[in-house]
C-alpha cells in the first residue's frame, strides 16, 4: 500500500510522508466527515473523508481509496473539504463530530497515520475496508465519537 501527501486534491499515489507541514506538537481541535458524490448523477455513493482542525495552522485532510492513504494539509478548512475525492463539480457536505480528546497533536495524529500505514488499510474493500469505515475509525480514534451510516450534515456545505 502507498499513501499520499501533499497540499493537492490529485489521485495518483506517492511516498509517505507525515503531517510535517504542521509541528509535531500542535494541538487537534474540530473534527468533521465530509462527504462528496463519486459521480454527478443523482443517488451517486459518497466519498467519505476526516478534516481535522489544527489550532492555530490550518486543516489535515486524511482520506482511502484506491488502496492508499491521502493525507494532505490546507489552510482553510474550505481548502481542506474541496480536497475531498469525488466529482469535483460536486458540492461537498460536512458533518461535525465535536474536538478531538484533550491533548492529542500532530505527532499522535502521524504516529496514528503510520500504524493504519502498517496493515489496516492495506486493501480496498467496499462495505468492510472503504473510505466510511475508514472516516468511522479515525473519528473513532480522535474522540470516541460513533459516526452512523448517514452522517448528520451539520457542518458547512462547499462549492467547488
């Protein structure tokens, strides 16, 4: 399995790198699901992604698919949902599921990032090893927070 990272919303694969456009000791607030149809056509699935606030920096964008991890860092948190894979002419919905436990930082976040790296996610498999297990795990991870089959949308919407 490869990953991804970079400040781009592009699907090709490349070397891991971790969230090192942010120090290692900066505190993780918000975290959100953001959602954006695979294709333009009406019923289309959805992409499932996690945007996390990174207090006082910007936003890490980590998402699966196609069997690596995309991990990209932006400077706002419309930057960060625009990264969201999908139809790009797609309108991208967020769903807010609290802060992140007191404490946690960029440094658990990679160090998380290279366990996944390890195994977890090493292949894709749709209803078991997709993007919304994935977005349900790492949420899981942040804050202990249960992330359903239809996210609550209570978050901002984005136009691309």
């Amino acid at each position: 399995m490869g990953s991804k990272s970079s400040s781009s919303s592009s699907s090709a694969p490349s070397n891991y790198r971790t969230a090192s456009a942010f120090p290692s000791s900066a505190r993780l607030g918000r975290v959100w699901v953001s959602l954006r149809r695979i294709a333009c056509i009406f019923g289309s699935p959805n992409h499932w992604a996690v945007i996390i606030d990174v207090i006082g920096f910007g936003f890490i964008n980590v998402q699966f698919g196609d069997d690596y991890l995309i991990i990209s860092y932006h400077p706002t948190m419309a930057d960060a949902a625009r990264a969201t894979r999908g139809c790009k002419i797609c309108d991208i919905r967020t769903s807010c599921y609290d802060r992140a436990r007191v404490g946690l930082t960029v440094g658990d976040l990679n160090d998380y990032v290279a366990r996944l790296e390890r195994g977890r996610y090493d292949e894709y498999c749709f209803f078991f090893n997709d993007c919304q297990n994935f977005a349900r795990s790492v949420v899981d991870w942040l804050n202990g927070k249960y992330v359903g089959p239809g996210p609550i949308e209570n978050g901002p919407d984005f136009h691309y």
